[in-house]
C-alpha cells in the first residue's frame, strides 16, 4: 500500500478502514434523540418538578442536608421527656451563650409536702368560724383532722415540771392498740395497770388565738403524779352496779310513802264528809274526833297492800343483788 493511502485511512480513525454511512448513520441518532426529549415534554404534567440531573445543584444538596438533619432533630426531642428535654435546651444555651449550671438550679427552699400543709393549718378544735373561708390547704387540714378519733387524748409530759403539756387526738393505728385507752395515755409510756381517768382544761394558742378545751385522758399511777405536779386535776370515777342497784331497791320504798300519804289524805276527805252529815248524833262526834287525830286501821291496811308488779319488781332486785 502507498502512503499516500496509509495517511488518509490514518485521519479517518477507523482503524485503517473508512465508511460512506458513517454521516447518514449519526443523522438518524440525532433525530431520534430531538424526537425522544419533545415526547417527554408531552409527558411532563404541569405540577410535576423537572427531572434533576445526575448532577444536582450544590445549593439544592444543602436545603435538603439541613432539612433532613432538622427532621432527625425533631424526632430526638420528641423521644424525650420533658426534663431531659429541659437539660438539653439549657446545655445548649450555656454552649452558645456561656454561664455556669449552677445559675440554672431551681431553689428548694419554699417546697411543701402535704405533712407541711397539715401542719401549717391543722387546729386541735374546728368550730364554724374555721369552716368559713376554706381554700384547698384548709380542706386537706380538715379532711385529716376528721380521720381523728377524739375520745381520749395522746399526752406529752416531758414538761411537767415547766407546767407544759402537750396533747393530740389519737389516730387509728392507736385506737386499734389500745394506746390512751387501755395503756397508759403518756407518749413516752406503756403501762397497763392501776390506770385513772383524768379531765384536764387544755389551754393552748392557736394562730395566735388562745383556745380552751375540756379533754380526757388515761394515766398510770406515775405519769398521774407528773399531771398533778403543780395542782391536782379533776379525776374521772365510774360509778359501780351495786350502787345503782341499792338506788333501783330504794324506788320502791319511796312509792309506798306516797301511797300511805294518798291513803291519809282520802281518808280525811270522807271523815269531813261524815261531820256534815251527822251533827244530832254525839257517836259520830266521836268518830270525827278519831278521824282528825289520824286514818283508821283500815286505811293502814289498804296503804301497806301491794301491787302485782311492785312484788315483783322486789323479787328480781333481790336476785340482782
């Protein structure tokens, strides 16, 4: 081969072999892709976005980084609770801009319990006054103080000798116990035997009121001595069966007085009835005369007569005694 040849199949690029379709083919391919890109355009609805590229915009790529970051944000405070959520929010705000924790630290100093409230409010009497004006640390006070049983009272001597006593309702773990009732009524004492009752006139200020009130309560032999350590209380005894028995023996006997009285005093109506009606006969002055003086042996008898019920009401006494 000449290379005159060689050089021109050379600048063709085939590889040493030349086409007359080559133009005609690459012709056809550009018709068709112009043809592809106006279907596609027919395709496209108004409301559909514009096919990106394989490339994408750097902007767009940011927006939609930030945007899917802030999803994952709120998606991790939402899993929180509210004070971790809280912590969180105030370590930012010492990071960004600056401070200690320590300023953030919320003071316990005014904090209250429901036992402070009681306390605060709690009164040993509730009258009507009290019950006036009820917010909702008086109603918690109240609704305690209702739970108290005030028949005896728990006892505080550890200053007697000051004349300081403090008292307080039981409640139902004492009641259930035996505590103030069948023990002895001090805090600091558990005694069973030789128990008295006492009633003692508890002064007290209350919300700077002074109050009184009557209470009762049960002591043994010592903490008795440490009650009546300056002046002696009024002690509260209980009245024994036999002594209500001889009370119940002597009704009876108080009804026969009055039926001897009722019986004297007839008797002494029909004598004067007698005196009007004789007046010519000097027999019946004697009988009137008699009458004045005293009723006759009859009346006696029908006074000391008893009843049915009376007879009985003696038998079953004597079998009580």
């Amino acid at each position: 081969m000449e290379p005159n040849q060689l050089r021109l199949s050379a600048a063709h690029g085939h590889g040493g072999y030349d086409s007359d379709f080559s133009d005609e083919e690459s012709g056809e391919k550009s018709l068709q892709k112009t043809k592809r890109i106006q279907e596609d355009a027919l395709l496209i609805k108004p409301f559909q976005k514009a096919k990106q590229g394989s490339v994408v915009h750097r902007q767009f790529a940011a927006e939609e980084c930030d945007r899917e970051e802030a999803r994952k944000r709120r998606f991790h405070l939402i899993s929180m609770d509210a004070y971790e959520r809280h912590k969180k929010f105030v370590h930012d705000y010492i990071l960004y801009y600056g401070g200690k924790i320590e300023d953030f630290q919320r003071s316990g100093a005014n904090d209250k319990t429901d036992l402070d409230v009681i306390r605060e409010n709690h009164r040993f009497l509730w009258n009507e006054e009290d019950e006036a004006d009820m917010n909702w640390e008086k109603r918690l006070a109240k609704k305690y103080y209702d739970k108290l049983f005030k028949e005896y009272c728990i006892a505080d001597l550890s200053r007697y000798k000051e004349n300081k006593f403090g008292f307080r309702w039981r409640h139902e773990k004492e009641v259930i116990s035996g505590k103030g009732q069948f023990s002895c009524g001090n805090k600091h004492c558990d005694e069973n035997e030789g128990l008295k009752s006492w009633e003692v006139n508890f002064g007290y200020v209350e919300h700077g009121e002074k109050r009184n009130a009557l209470v009762k309560l049960r002591l043994c032999p010592e903490c008795s001595h440490k009650l009546n350590f300056h002046h002696r209380r009024k002690e509260v005894k209980t009245c024994k069966k036999r002594g209500t028995a001889e009370q119940n023996s002597k009704e009876p006997k108080n009804k026969k007085t009055k039926l001897s009285r009722s019986a004297k005093k007839k008797s002494k109506k029909k004598t004067h009835k007698d005196q009007d009606s004789s007046d010519d006969s000097n027999n019946s002055d004697k009988d009137n005369s008699n009458a004045e003086d005293g009723p006759s042996d009859a009346d006696f008898w029908k006074a000391d007569e008893k009843s049915r019920e009376e007879e009985f009401h003696e038998y079953f006494q004597d079998l009580f005694l």
